[in-house]
C-alpha cells in the first residue's frame, strides 16, 4: 500500500537538507599515513593451473540452441589429443547464478556458495561496442550510430550494463562500462571516421591488396605496376623499376600494418580490462575490415594473445562488418587504377574476403561469429545477445606445462554422433601466462628503473597512491564497500541546479581502535565532480573520523559524507574513493547524472529515498516529526520489513482555469523491465499561495510485498493544463 501527504515548501526543504546531513563523520587534522597494504583486488583468471574451462554454445540447423545435452557427449581436444571432462554445467549467462557456476569450474567444487543458496538479486548482462574506427568509412559511421542507437533504446535491459569504445580513443571520457542511457548515446554520438592513408602520393594509386600481391609475387600484379613505372621513366632499368615496386609495396604494408596493429592492441587492453567482472561479456567487434599481412608474425601473435586474454576475461566476440552488405565491386568514390588488361582484377576480386578475414578470426577463436554481408545490423546484434544467453561451461585437467615459453594450445569440441550440430567454442589460449603478461612485467620493471633514476622530488605517500588508483579505477573497488548517491534540485533564486552527493561507507569494515576511552576509525575521502570529457569541475577530500554513538542502535549509525555544488545543465560523472587510516583497505564508486535545464521548463528533480526508521505508523506522525523519521539512504538497499519514502520536487507546472496546478503524478515499480506495481494517477495539491514553479511531492511505499531483487522506481508528473509530462526513476535493492 502506498499512502502519500504533502507538505509545506519550506518543510519539505526542511526535509530535504535533513536527509542530505551528515551523520557521524567530522574532520580532523590528517595524522602520517599508515603502512602500505597488500592489493585487494582478486585476479579472475579463467584458466588455473587445476582446471581449465571454456563455454561452449551448441546449436540446430535451425539456429536454435540444443538444450539437454550430458557430460559425455561431448568430444573435446586440446592440440588433438582427446580431454576427460571434469566439470561440467548449463548455465544461462547473466544471472546470479551464472557467478556460481562459473566458481566452481575454476575451482573444482560444486556450485554452492558458503552460505547455501545464491542471493537472490537480479544481475545482467555486460555488453561492449569495441568500434574500430581506423577502418571505417564515413557510410558506416552513420550505420554503426544507427545500430548502437537501436541497441540503447530497445535491447538494453534494467540490470544490463553497456561501453561503446573506439580503437583510436576518440569516445574518451565516456568509453565506461555504465547502465545511464544518456552517457551511451552522447559516446555513440562521438563515433567519427579517423581515416588513415597508406598511399604514397605516387601514380598510378597502389592499394593494400595490391601491395600484398605485390609481396606475395603475384606476377600479374608486379608487372602491371612495373610497366607503368617504366612507362613514366624510359631510361630506368627493368631490375631498377622491380626494385621500386617492390620497396612501394613494402611501405604500404607497414604502414597498414601499423595501424592494424593499433587496433588490435586497443582491442586486446579492453578486453583483458573486462575480467575482473563477473559472467561471461559479449563484445561487438565493429570494423570495416582490414588487412593482415601474412608474413608479420606480429600481427598473427597479437591475436592469439586477443584470443587467450578472452578466454581468461569471459569475452566472447561477435564481429560486425560495418559496410554492410557489400557488392564486391570497387568504390566509385574512391580513386581507381585503370587496368584495361585485367591484370588487377584477381587481386581486386579477392579484397572484400581478405578484408573480412580478421573479423573471422577474431569471432572464431573467441567462440563467437562473423556478422557480414548484412545492412540489417540492429537484427543481427538482438540475435548475437539472444544467441549467448545459454550455454554448457567445459573443464578439464590440463597436462603440465612445460618448462619454458608459453604454448598456444587449440581447442576442438564436437557433439558425438551429431554432425548436424554447429558448435561454437572458444579455440585456443596459452597453457600458462601469456606473453603479453610477461612483456607488461617487463615494461613495469623498466618503468620502476626509471623511477628510482628520477631527481628526488615531492612525491606522494604510499597511501596517497593508493588512493589516487582506487579514484581513477575503471571499476568500483569493493574491499572497504562505498556507496555513492547523487540527485539534483533546482536551487533558490540564482543558484540553477544544485547537485548533492552523498557518499556511505560500510561501518563494519572500518577498523576501529580505542581513542581516550572510546573507539574510533579513521579513513580519508576523496572524490571529484567530472564533466562529460574527464576534467574536473569539481574536488573534494578530507580525513574524516567517525566515533559510535552508545545512545543510538548501531543499525542506525551510518557513515555519511555530503555536500553541494551548483552546476550548469550537461552530462557528469561523480567518483569517490576512501581508504581505512588503519587496514589500508580501499573502496570507490562512481555515477553518471545528467543534470538538465530547470528554469523555465516543466521538470522534475532527482527522486530522493529514505528509510522510515520509527518503529511508528506513518499515520502516527506529526509533520514536524518526518525530518526526523527518515534517514536518507545513499546504498539503496533496504529490507523486505523496511518502509521508503521518496522525494521529488515539481517544476514550472502551469495554472490551470481555477488558477491553481493540475498536475497528476503515477508510481509505479520495474523489475526486469516489467512493472509489478502500479498506483492510481493522483492529484498534486498545492497549499493556498505556494510555489506554482516549486512544489514537492513525498509518498511512502511499504516492500513487504517485493520478493528480494533490482527495482526501478519511477515517478512520472503529467502537466494536464500544459498537456506535457516528465519523469524521473531511480534504482533500489530488496534484500
């Protein structure tokens, strides 16, 4: 049951600075920084010196997923001898299950977590649009926008999380893995065409294929560009004109060498930089296509390293040939060669197939597909996700790895007796540390070197740099466990928006010690207010210490920072991080909030939640009494006994005939997309005289009837004067 009152504008901003307090934290003089601590974050790897593991995806004729499969029907082979499947489990990818299973297989025990039963809260999918645009074309920039924008607006569900990077950067500050559809679609919006130019100015035009044929000693090829060249310089020798040719050809293929080999070092830093999340990770790889010179071991190194550093992160990779369905003919827009004889036209013939090649390894050796040949883009992306939403997980016992480098190990896994069946697996990874593993060390030494070389100088604190790191990790460190909540409100006459930011740390992970006859935990915080393109509108830290309170439960003792800052309209990030004074332990969180105009149009603010802490009815109290009866709750997360109460404040509703507001406010409650609670529309009632351009709205919701799980709440106000409406939604957990 909901039940709902209104309030006085200046009681209800009465409440609001209430539930921005800060609780018991105060600030102190910083003492000297404590011993450096061991790192806490885990190194998911995948691939263990007991067990290795791989998913495995099985599908019909029809394309449809064949359920039901045991243990030993599978025929699995590493470098073609034949392995014993240990372990092994269906596993539907994005729950929280899925967290479990995967557990078990790296360790070899069952699927069962210490205390019993999984918690039974929702968890997503992790979707990734790796473009590479150092091969796209401005045709496909428009195409691959369209498909993201697609993808934002009609795949992406309530507990999925999303990235969409670029090969050269140019997405910048917003290539983070977040569930803020605003962040996704101003980084789609960034994707632009960074063509490179490998040609070298000379006549007539050799293209990457025709340098390739060149090195290959396509003669057909090597003779036209000879006889051309003789043709401009009839007094050069023939031995002179090949040799030119041939160091042509060379220049061109290191160039274009050089720019698939950024792409491929982007690409593989982003996927290793998915593994410490949990459950397996789609990637979208984007391109147009590009050439690998078969002759560059490098290039073919840097893939398998692609493949191996996806097997240990959980990445699987889907590829999507950007242009679409191709004709196979050359571009009329682009400058051709004339070649009457058709001594090019092989080399030509063979240029989309060679350009799509990479697309095919990269899908095939990360247990993925190729997408090409198709302008429906949006449709293939739904059936990728739709296609990876099942799969059986495989173990096996590896042999012991021999003294020395590295071996790049091939897998190969078939159905018995079925050779209708499409298996999609993984198909290889190296049985040890990869060399990409061994050449970072390498690099790290070196940097150290160079360090202790450097000229003494100011240098931060071991704790400082603990810090700072856990501030700028791209993802949330959870050894000390920090909640962050940020909401905006239109400020007082002047002031535009104002942001609150609020950041909870877990009191039971603070370490606390006795002070003069009382205990205390020390911790420092900072954290910074962060523009759409990284730069900091915004910094605060301090060393804060917290003390309990005998007079108070200690469940009612929370450790809470806040503060205010006035921003303009735009799109921000807010990132905290803290650090335990005595264990060392670190914690960060982030969140994007769009912050949008609110002078002049009818909107809403941020919604605010708190808790209802008295054990009294809501009926039961006063008004005065309601700042006092609720904490506001920076973690969301709230017990199925608990009672919320929300926030909101309405802006610039119109009169309407009777002079007075005609607004209607809906709640309603999403889990998984789907609503399980709906209110009746309800009138928003003003005192006589208020604030037609201000007016807040406060209900209070009990969850008794909400099985534990992600919740979406979302307020929506129709302006029935104006025929306009607005809504704001904000997330919460049921444990």
């Amino acid at each position: 049951m909901i039940s709902r009152r209104l309030y006085r504008p200046r009681l209800a901003a009465a409440l609001f600075f209430a539930l921005c307090l800060l609780a018991p934290a105060r600030a102190q003089q910083p003492p000297p920084p404590a011993p450096t601590p061991d790192k806490d974050e885990e190194d998911v790897v995948r691939i263990s010196t007991e067990l290795v593991q791989t998913d495995v995806m099985v599908f019909d004729g029809s394309g449809k997923f064949v359920d039901g499969l045991k243990p030993e029907q599978f025929e699995l082979r590493v470098d073609g001898r034949p392995q014993q499947v240990t372990f092994f489990e269906r596993v539907e990818a994005g729950t929280v299950n899925e967290d479990a299973q995967i557990a078990a297989a790296r360790g070899g025990a069952g699927a069962a977590t210490a205390g019993g039963a999984a918690v039974p809260l929702d968890r997503g999918r992790t979707v990734v649009f790796f473009v590479d645009d150092l091969h796209l074309s401005p045709t496909s920039v428009l195409h691959i926008r369209k498909t993201i924008q697609r993808f934002i607006d009609e795949e992406i569900g309530q507990n999925d999380e999303a990235a969409v990077v670029s090969a050269s950067g140019l997405v910048g500050f917003l290539q983070q893995l977040t569930d803020n559809k605003a962040v996704l679609r101003a980084a789609a919006n960034r994707i632009n065409t960074r063509p490179y130019v490998v040609r070298d100015g000379q006549s007539p035009v050799m293209t990457e294929m025709h340098a390739m044929a060149v090195e290959r000693n396509d003669l057909s090829v090597m003779e036209y560009f000879v006889e051309q060249l003789l043709r401009e310089n009839p007094f050069l020798k023939r031995e002179m004109a090949e040799s030119q040719v041939q160091s042509r050809a060379r220049n061109i293929i290191q160039q274009s060498n050089a720019v698939a080999m950024n792409t491929l070092h982007t690409l593989a830093s982003v996927v290793r930089g998915f593994g410490p999340l949990p459950g397996r990770k789609v990637l979208f790889f984007v391109s147009d296509g590009f050439l690998v010179d078969d002759n560059d071991s490098g290039l073919r190194d840097r893939m398998r390293t692609i493949s191996d550093a996806a097997a240990r992160a959980g990445v699987v990779i889907y590829s999507l040939d950007a242009q679409g369905l191709r004709a196979g003919q050359p571009d009329a827009s682009e400058p051709g060669t004339f070649d009457p004889s058709g001594r090019l036209a092989r080399a030509n013939t063979g240029e989309v197939s060679a350009m799509q090649a990479p697309l095919f390894t990269l899908a095939a050796d990360t247990g993925g597909r190729a997408l090409v040949n198709t302008n429906a883009l949006g449709r293939v992306v739904s059936g990728a996700l739709k296609e990876t939403s099942l799969y059986y997980l495989l173990a096996w016992r590896p042999e012991a790895a021999a003294a020395g480098s590295p071996k790049y190990q091939r897998i190969e896994a078939a159905v018995r007796g079925r050779p209708d069946l499409r298996v999609l697996v993984r198909r290889g990874f190296y049985n040890g540390d990869s060399p990409p593993e061994a050449e970072r060390a390498e690099k790290k030494k070196k940097g150290d070197k160079k360090a202790d070389a450097a000229p003494a100088g100011p240098q931060p604190s071991a704790a400082e740099r603990d810090l700072m790191s856990a501030l700028h990790s791209p993802l949330p460190r959870a050894a000390l466990p920090t909640s962050l909540a940020v909401g905006y409100v239109h400020g007082a006459e002047g002031e535009g928006g104002v942001l609150t930011v609020s950041v909870e740390l877990d009191r039971e992970a603070l370490t606390f010690q006795q002070v003069e006859q009382q205990k205390r935990a020390d911790f420092d915080l900072i954290g910074a207010v962060l523009d759409d393109h990284g730069k900091a509108v915004r910094q605060f830290g301090q060393r804060l210490s917290v003390t309990p309170s005998p007079l108070i439960p200690e469940s009612q003792q929370h450790v809470v920072y806040s503060f205010r800052v006035q921003l303009a309209p735009g799109l921000y990030q807010v990132r905290a991080a803290a650090r335990d004074a005595l264990s060392g332990r670190t914690g960060s969180a982030m969140q994007w909030v769009e912050l949008p105009e609110l002078k002049k149009q009818f909107s809403m603010s941020s919604v605010f939640i708190g808790e209802r802490t008295s054990g009294q009815q809501a009926a039961q109290l006063q008004p005065e009494e309601m700042p006092r009866g609720v904490l506001l709750s920076v973690a969301r997360r709230f017990a199925r006994t608990s009672h919320i109460r929300f926030l909101t404040f309405i802006y610039n509703s119109a009169q309407g005939s009777d002079g007075q507001p005609d607004v209607a406010l809906q709640v309603q409650i999403f889990r998984d997309d789907q609503p399980v609670f709906t209110a009746p529309l309800s009138k928003l009632r003003a005192d006589a005289g208020a604030d037609f351009t201000r007016l807040p709205y406060m209900a209070e919701l009990s969850l008794s009837t909400f099985p534990p799980g992600r919740y979406v709440l979302q307020l929506t106000a129709i302006d029935r004067a104006a025929k306009t409406s607005t809504s704001q939604r904000t997330r919460f957990v049921v444990e």
